[in-house]
C-alpha cells in the first residue's frame, strides 16, 4: 500500500559500495530510501504509484550515481536529494510523477543533474530549495510541468545550461534570497512565463 509510511521497495542505511540495478517496485511509499549511504549505484530500475518518492537520498548519502531508472506516478515526486545529500550524480532518468516534483534538492549541494527527462509533473520539473548551493543541471528535458520547469528557493551559485524547457507554467522561478545562480544557452520555450526573478 503506497500510502503506509515506512513501506520500502528497498531501504539501506550506512552503507558503501551498494548496486542496485534491474528491479522493479511498485506500490510502496518509497521506491529507494539511502540514509547515509555513499559511493553507490541505482541503476536501471522502474518506480510505479509510489506513495512519495521513488529514489529518496537523505542524511548525508553522498558520491552517489542515480541513472537510467523510470518513476511514473510518484505523489510527491521522482528524486529527493535531503539533508547534506551531496556530489551525487542524477543522470539520464525519466520522471513522469503527477501530481509531484520531478527531481527536488533540499540542502544538498555539489550534485550534478544531466540528461534526465523531467516531464509532465503538477508542480515543478527542478526544485532547489534552501541551501541547495552549487548544483549543475545540464542537457536535460523539461516539459509540461504544472506550475514551471525549475524553481529556486534560497539557493545560490547554481548552474543551468543547455537544457530543452518548453511547455511548463514558468521557465524558471527564483525567489527568495536565491543569488548567484546562472541560467544560460538554455533552449526555453512555450512557457506562459519564461523567468520570474524576485
């Protein structure tokens, strides 16, 4: 049942050198939770009708490689990076998760997200949110999200370049303290709004 708290597909905590490739969960409230897990890979794997998150990274689970996994109709979202979760790698996945965030980072800096399809979620296909400083997020495509492509919230120095953001509410939204940030070469199109910037 995807809406009992604590119901794992699979959970680690305080782990090394873990690979987890080729499975399929469905139904749980979390496809993946890491708690301080570190240098190891989620690769290839499918999350459907999961009750929050399909890949959730939190406490300080770093240097991490997230790739090539599908998540369809998560209700919160596809990929949480949380609490100090930092130089991970969220590379080439599909996140198609109404009503939900595609990929949010929370207080988790140094990540690079690249080549991820992030479409079709009701609120936002990128969120940054306090203190997610120093992220990069290139070549990815982000369409038809529900209320904009990426939002940022008191997180700074963040790089966007390169990617396809097209159909969303908004293009990007900054707010807050968010300063620092760039967002250039970007191909963004067909938003109502392209940039909100206060």
């Amino acid at each position: 049942d995807s809406k009992v708290a604590g119901l794992h597909g699979i959970y680690a905590d305080t782990q090394t050198g873990l690979l987890i490739r080729n499975i399929g969960v469905t139904g749980a409230y979390y496809g993946i939770q890491f708690d301080n897990v570190d240098i190891s890979t989620v690769k290839s794997d499918s999350f459907v009708s999961i009750g929050n998150y399909g890949i959730n990274l939190q406490s300080g689970s770093s240097s991490n490689t997230i790739s090539n996994n599908e998540i369809h109709y998560s209700d919160n979202g596809g990929v949480l990076l949380v609490s100090g979760s930092n130089s991970n790698t969220v590379d080439n996945n599909i996140s198609n998760s109404p009503p939900g965030i595609g990929i949010y980072l929370n207080g988790s800096s140094s990540n690079t997200v690249s080549r991820n399809t992030v479409n079709s979620n009701g609120e936002f296909g990128f969120f940054l949110a306090t203190s997610a400083n120093t992220n990069t997020y290139f070549g990815n495509e982000v369409r038809l999200n529900g209320q904009g492509g990426i939002k940022i919230l008191n997180s700074n120095t963040n790089l966007f370049y390169q990617n396809e953001i097209t159909g969303n509410d908004t293009g990007g939204l900054f707010t807050g303290t968010a300063s620092g940030n760039t967002v250039t070469k970007n191909n963004i199109t067909a938003c109502n709004v392209n940039f909100i910037d206060n």
